[in-house]
C-alpha cells in the first residue's frame, strides 16, 4: 500500500513537472518572439532611414549639377525632428549642445567645532560632559608632571615599576 501511494504521489509530481516545463518552454518561445518583432522594427525603421539619407544624397547630387535651380522652390531644407536623426548630421550636434555655464566661486565659511559629528547630530550634554572631563584630566596631568619630574627616566617605565613591584 506504502508503494502504491509512493508510486502515486511520484507520478503527480512528474506530472506538475512537466506541465511547468511546457509553461517555462512557452513562455520562453514568446519572449523569443516579442524579441524578433521588436527587432524587425528596428531594423524596418534603420531601413527607412537609410532610404531616406539615400534620397536625401541623390537630391543634392542633382543639386549641385544643376546650377541654374538654385532659385528654384524645391530647395532642400534641413530636416528637424525624431524621424530625421542622422549620425552625419553637423546640424543635429550643434543643437544639441547646451549654452556654457558661467563660473563663479562659492565661498564657505565653517564654525571651528572640536568633536568629529556634525552640530545637527550631537547631544550637547553628552559633549558638554566630555570636555568638562577633558579639561579635569589635563590639569591632574600637569599636577603629575611636577611630580614626575624627579623621578628617573627608567621609574617613569610602567614595565620597569611593574617587575620591581
């Protein structure tokens, strides 16, 4: 009975298996197609492109052969706009180019602060307290160093004065 339900349960299993995989394969075929179609418009739009730039070359071709149309009304015109983009167009980089900054210096002018936060993120008291210490420590440092001053250099040794203890 243990087998059976086993062999039951395994069966399920392999069956969910394979239905996700045919999901997973469908839905990679469909990425794979979105993908192709937006590259066919890609390359359909590149293609109008080049046509264009083509037109555009044998129109000036004529052009310059013909001399006497200079005044006529089919003068080419540059073109503007998404449609027209060119990567040899001279215009198209000029306008895209904004106006030069001026320059000017900013001055700025810091408050002489001793601890490392920013005033905006210290606790005051805290900071208070601390220099208050500060300032007790330092007078009992000069009170010790009148003291120290008799002493031997090797009795200022805290190693030496531990191993003669």
């Amino acid at each position: 009975l243990e087998e059976a339900e086993r062999k039951r349960i395994e069966d399920l299993k392999e069956k969910e298996r394979q239905k996700v995989t045919e999901e997973l394969e469908l839905w990679k075929k469909q990425q794979k197609d979105a993908e192709k179609q937006k590259r066919l418009q890609k390359e359909g739009k590149l293609h109008q492109e080049v046509e264009q730039l083509k037109e555009e070359k044998k129109e000036k071709m004529n052009k310059t052969r013909i001399p006497n149309e200079r005044n006529s009304k089919t003068r080419l015109k540059p073109t503007k706009g998404h449609g027209s983009y060119s990567i040899f167009s001279e215009n198209l980089k000029e306008e895209q180019l904004p106006a030069p900054r001026s320059a000017a210096t900013i001055k700025i002018n810091f408050t002489s602060r001793v601890f490392p936060t920013a005033l905006r993120e210290s606790r005051i008291a805290e900071e208070e307290e601390w220099l208050r210490k500060q300032a007790e420590a330092q007078r009992t440092m000069s009170a010790d160093l009148s003291e120290l001053q008799d002493l031997k250099e090797e009795e200022k040794n805290p190693d030496w004065l531990k191993d003669k203890g």
